[in-house]
C-alpha cells in the first residue's frame, strides 16, 4: 500500500495544484451573499465529481484492461498518452489566457453544479487525478486499502481550493492578512509554477509507462 501511494503522490499533488480554482474560491468568498456557504456548496461539487470520476475507474479500469489481449502494454500506452496529453495542455496554456469569471449575483448562481463542471473542464488537473486513479485499481490491493488511498487522494486533491476556506472557518480575524499575499503571489506566479509542476507530471507518467513496457 506504501509504495502504490508513494507512486500516486505526485499525481496527487498536480491535481490539486490549481492556482485558477483557489483565485476562484477566493473570489466566490469575497461576495456579499452567504460568501462561505457558496464556497463550501462550490467545493462539495467538486469533491463530488471527483469522487464518482474515481470509483467509477477503480471500479471498471481493470476489469476492461485484462479483458484485453495485452493488458500490461495497453496500460503503459495509456500511461505514455496521459502523459502527452499534459505536455499538451501545458503548452496549449501558453497561448491560451484564461481568467476567471465574474460571479455576478452570487446567490442565484448553482455553485454545486460550477464546482462540477470547474472539475471536468480542469483537463490539466483532470488527467493526473485519472492516471492515479487507474494506478490505483492496477495494482492488486485490497479493497480497504483501495479506499484508503483513494480517500487519501480526493483529500490532497481538494487541498489548494479548499485552503481560503478553511483559513477563514478557522482564522477569521486573520483570514485577510493571510490570504491577500496569497492571492497576489497566485496572481502572478502561479501559472508559472504550475505549469512546470504539470510538465514535470507529463515525463512522469511517459517513463511511467515506459518502465512498466520494459
């Protein structure tokens, strides 16, 4: 189980490196209407689609893989393609701005359903989440441990974005002073640090697939 959750971590720590969805948080939390209850229904969506996207490849990955007729190579191929499609979108990211939405009138906007869809337009994100995932299911654990780990995983996932809101839950009276650099070094060097993180993860899981065909 340790070494499966040594082999995941740093896919873990790419899902939740999201600069974009903590700016985002922050800013759902600066409305006027219910800010923390926004943040939270946002971050339950969240979590949700990540939970069902994961069981749902624990649960049907290797059944389909071994139905195969070389399951071992197709697996390390898809390690090989997740790996690429990273390196895609990383570049993509470069000629590609994007910046966050206004939130308009807070209230009326169904936050469960944008912390979904924030989740399953994350591709950059989304691809690390899904190859630890089907490391997961590969490596012949047991169902405990199984969970174990894939709980482990959901919670370093949902980390980053739920930071704002659990500094202003716990530190309420420190909650600017903490997240106003915050969200000024986000702003500017974010991007940046992510996008290397996320190459970085894109060679990882081409050597990862590699490996596993030699």
């Amino acid at each position: 189980m340790d070494r499966t959750f040594l082999e995941i971590l740093p896919l873990a720590i790419a899902t939740t490196f999201n600069p974009s969805g903590l700016l985002f948080v922050i800013m759902i939390l600066s409305g006027k209407v219910k800010p923390v209850r926004h943040a939270f229904t946002f971050l339950f969506g969240a979590a949700t689609f990540l939970i069902v996207l994961g069981l749902f490849i624990m649960l049907t990955f290797k059944p389909a893989i071994n139905s195969t007729n070389h399951p071992d190579a197709l697996s390390s191929a898809i390690d090989i393609a997740l790996g690429i499609l990273v390196i895609v979108f990383i570049g993509r990211s470069f000629l590609v701005k994007a910046k966050p939405k206004k939130t308009g009138k807070a209230s009326k906007r169904p936050f469960f359903i944008m912390g979904m869809g924030y989740m399953l337009i994350n591709a950059s994100s989304l691809i690390p989440f899904i190859a630890a995932n089907k490391i997961i299911s590969e490596n012949g654990l047991g169902f405990a441990e199984s969970l174990t780990i894939f709980a482990a995983l959901i919670i370093i996932a949902m980390t980053m974005i739920s930071f704002p809101v659990l500094i202003i839950v716990t530190m309420p009276g420190k909650s600017e002073r903490i997240m106003g650099p915050v969200k000024t070094f986000m702003s500017k060097h974010g991007s940046q640090i992510a996008r290397i993180y996320f190459f970085l993860m894109g060679i990882y899981l081409i050597a990862h697939g590699v490996r596993n065909l030699l």
